[in-house]
C-alpha cells in the first residue's frame, strides 16, 4: 500500500521530511483511519513518515493557575500529537475536567483500536461523524501546527476545519498540540451519540453541552434551583462540519432549566443541524435525534447524571496492571530494542531498505520482504503464523488482535514497521499443543468454540483482559470483547469461559 515508509526519532526530522515531500506523504501515528483510506484509494500518498515513536508526543499535560478566591485550579489542558484514546480515557485528570472528551473517546471504536488511535489523528481525518471532534467544539478547543519554513500558529477549530476531510493544514505542517480549556468549577459538560450498535459504531449523530451555572459544582444527583449563566451545545455529524446550536444556546442563558426550557433548547438546536440522507439515517430522522440527544444531554447536566455508567477502571486492554499504571501516568517508555532500531538509521533513509527486526512469541525473527504491508499480512504471509485472522480488514471484527508490546491492537490496521523491535504475541504465543492457555482449554471445555474463526481474536483480547484485570466483572468481560465479533451464535459460553478461568461466578 506504501513504497516508503520514514521513523523520525525528533520532531524536527518529521518536519525536515514534510517539508522535503510535501503532498507526496502522510503522517501516520495510529493508522487506524489512514490504512482504511489507502485500503480504499481515499488517499493515494506512497510515503508514510510514522511519528509514534518521537518521544513527548504522547504527553498529557496539565496547565494549573491560582487564584486569590479559589485556590488553585485546572485551567487548560494540553494533548500531544500521539496521544491515544485510551490514554485520554485512563486519565483521571481529564474525566475531572474535561469529562465530555473522555466519554467521546470511551466511545470510539473499540479497546484495539483507542490502543492505536490518536485524538489528533481523529482531528485530521476531519470527518463530521468522529466523536472527538463534537467536544472539542464545544469546549473552545485550538490546535498548534508547526512547519520547518515557519513559526507555529494556533487555530480555534472552526478555522482549522474547512470542510469534510478538509482541514487547514498546509502539507508541510503538522498537528502538535491540542490545547483545551479545562472546565470551570461551574460548568458541567455531557456527550452522547448515537449509533447502529453499541460498540464499533460511527455517529449517526453526536452531541456536546456543556453549561454553566449560577451556583458552581453541584454533588452529583443534588437537584435544586440553579440558573444556567451560558450553554455551548455542538452537534456533529449533521453538517459538513461541526455546528454550533447558537440560537439554542443564547435562548438557555439566564434560564432555570426546566423540563419546558429544554424541550425549547432542544427543538432549536434540531433547527440548527443540517443534515443529509445516507446508508446510517434519513435528514429527518437525524434531526428528531439531534433534539432527543440535545434535551438528554441538558437533563443531566442538570440534574448532576453526567456521569452515570462511567467505568470505575475502563477496560483498556493493556496488559498489566503496571503498564495500565504507566498508560495514565503517560510514563510509557520507548522498548531498548525499538530504540536502538530507531536511532541507529538515519531519518533520512527511508525503512524500505531494511528487514523487519521483531521479538515474536518470544523469538527474534527477522521478517524479510513484509514492508508496505500490515502487520497482519506479515504475520500471515512472512511468518507463516495463520492463527490470526482477517475478517473484515477494517478494524470491525477483531479476528485480527494480537499484542502489540503488550497492548491489544487489530493488526490489520497496523504497519508492519512499526513493529521494528517491539514484542508482538500472537494466537501461537498463548499456548502449545501439550500445554494450553487455561482460556483455551476453558473455550474448549465451555464449547466456547464453534466455526473457530473469531476465536484467536476473542483468545487474544481475553487473555490480555486477565492481566491487566485477574478477576473482571461481567460487564469488564463484555467491554474486553467489543471489538470481537462472533457470528456463530450468542456470547454467554464466551464469557462463561472467561469467567471461568478468572474464578469469577457464571
């Protein structure tokens, strides 16, 4: 899909490389929506210049201020360019103060694929339907580009996007910041979508509120009289790009949000979307959505229920409990073997030249030829290990999840250069013939297994579920499995047997 493929080290060689391509290539740090469009001819660039291993990228920083009457407080808070979904889901200071973000970022997809996704990335794709963009909006986001030629500049987000899949960036710029401005004490922030299913489902539409009120932080569930001072509600996936229900938002200020104030708010920010008709849902349909989500999201924020089914300790599917440690921390380190790969060539020289140097199962191998394919092709057809399975290609399915330095990733999404010196298990990795995984053995005895197809997938992600989590709930158990989907029949001898080997009771 890719003749050349570039891993700077630094920021300034992947700015030296932007500026020496310029349209030719394409940033990649996920690679979960830039493989799609190459797969399907979206995008046509033939030089990927991988960003994902530049260290401090991947920062979660927090701005803190003080002031005279309140004490110190949380002012802005800023994402580098790799800054996954998952990392902005285990982040606590983010659920604090920016909770719309992370239950945007809860939503997408599926735990493989926040592993590998990035926020910023899900801002260049620039598509009116990614959740992350709707909060953002709605919180008064900016982002920074830099270039090589010029200084940085910084843009509020209705000057960055343009259109859909159309953004500002100029080809040899680069998205490097996200600032965000955290919420006040006062404000209160809620997201919603909706979709075709539960899980690994694009928004039919998507909503962000966030309102201030009169009388600061309420406890959670306290109701009483409050006055909303101002709302922001951003609709998405209804325009070809973000809209703001300003004729809503100026209505609600200086109103007691009563059950009439918002059923009001809501039908004029229904009128504000503009919606087309499509495979997911009719320009009417979408529009009743908007004022449904739109009068949800106001009654809890009201109503103190933003909150309400957020995850204890979301399910990342990273392994340990000391690497899920690190991922909040955002202290993850770069392996010894992936750094000496990377610093020892020059930036310069593209990684087309080389073999693909990995740890798998447990053994170094040296995969020759497997460049400009993913790492899924790799493994099949340059390793010879057939456990992992394509099923649909598209980061839907799951049949493909192996471990990535230890994360659950869909590896039919990922470049196989970018496993250079990492350690990646698959399907054979588990067990041997002899001496099985419990889980496997557990499939077999639950008849867990019928076709066989989806099972590497579901092996995978619960294996990795019960290291990072040795005894989930059943709920924990159903969000490891979101991302894996079985045709054959129902889920409950799935989770039967993976409670099974936790000692959790069926």
């Amino acid at each position: 899909m890719w003749h050349t493929y570039y891993a700077p080290s630094s920021l300034a060689e992947a700015l030296d490389l932007l500026a020496r391509h310029g349209d030719d290539c394409r940033l990649i740090a996920g690679g979960t929506d830039l493989i799609l469009e190459l797969e399907r001819g979206v995008r046509r660039q033939q030089i990927l210049v991988d960003i994902s291993r530049i260290p401090g990228l991947d920062r979660i920083e927090v701005q803190r201020t003080h002031a005279p009457s309140s004490g110190q407080h949380v002012s802005e808070i800023t994402l580098g360019a790799n800054v996954t979904h998952n990392q902005v889901v285990a982040s606590a200071e983010i659920a604090a103060h920016a909770f719309p973000l992370a239950r945007a970022c809860w939503l997408v997809g599926a735990p493989q694929i926040r592993n590998r996704a990035t926020v910023a990335g899900n801002l260049c794709t620039a598509s009116p339907a990614n959740d992350t963009i709707t909060p953002l909006w709605a919180m008064d986001t900016t982002v920074t580009l830099a270039s090589r030629e010029r200084e940085e500049r910084t843009l509020p987000l209705d000057r960055f996007f343009l259109g859909v899949r159309k953004t500002a960036l100029q080809p040899d710029e680069m998205l490097v910041r996200i600032n965000i401005p955290a919420l006040k004490p006062a404000e209160r922030g809620a997201f919603l979508k909706l979709g075709l299913r539960q899980a690994q489902a694009i928004s039919v539409v998507n909503v962000a509120v966030i309102v201030e009120f009169d009388g600061g932080r309420r406890p959670t569930g306290e109701r009483h009289t409050q006055y909303a001072i101002r709302a922001c509600i951003a609709l998405g996936a209804v325009a070809p790009t973000i809209v703001r229900a300003a004729q809503a938002e100026a209505y609600l200020a200086g109103k007691e949000l009563t059950g009439e104030v918002i059923a009001h708010a809501a039908g004029l920010a229904a009128a504000a979307a503009r919606p087309i008709s499509d495979i997911r849902g009719s320009a009417e349909y979408r529009r009743d959505v908007v004022r449904v989500l739109t009068g949800r999201a106001l009654r809890q924020v009201r109503d103190g229920t933003e909150r309400a089914g957020w995850p204890e300790r979301p399910v990342l599917l990273q392994g340990s409990a000391d690497r899920k440690l690190q991922i909040a921390n955002c202290s993850l380190q770069m392996p010894e073997t992936a750094r000496r790969a990377v610093t020892n060539r020059p930036a310069s020289i593209p990684n087309t030249q080389y073999p693909i140097a990995l740890n798998l199962n447990g053994k170094p191998v040296t995969l020759q030829g497997a460049r400009g394919k993913t790492l899924l092709r790799a493994l099949r057809e340059d390793a010879g290990l057939t456990g992992t399975k394509e099923g649909c290609a598209e980061g839907e399915c799951g049949a493909c999840t192996v471990w990535l330095d230890g994360m659950a990733v869909m590896s039919c999404l990922t470049p196989a250069e970018r496993a250079e010196g990492c350690e990646v298990v698959t399907v054979e990795g588990l067990g041997e013939r002899e001496r099985l995984h419990p889980l496997q053995r557990a499939f077999i005895e639950a008849g867990a297994v019928q076709c066989g197809y989806c099972t590497p997938g579901l092996l995978m992600s619960a294996a990795n579920l019960l290291q990072e989590c040795p005894q989930p709930t059943a709920e924990e158990v159903k969000q490891a499995l979101a991302g894996n989907l079985c045709r054959c029949t129902g889920y409950y001898r799935i989770v039967e047997a993976i409670e099974h080997v936790a000692g959790s009771p069926t």
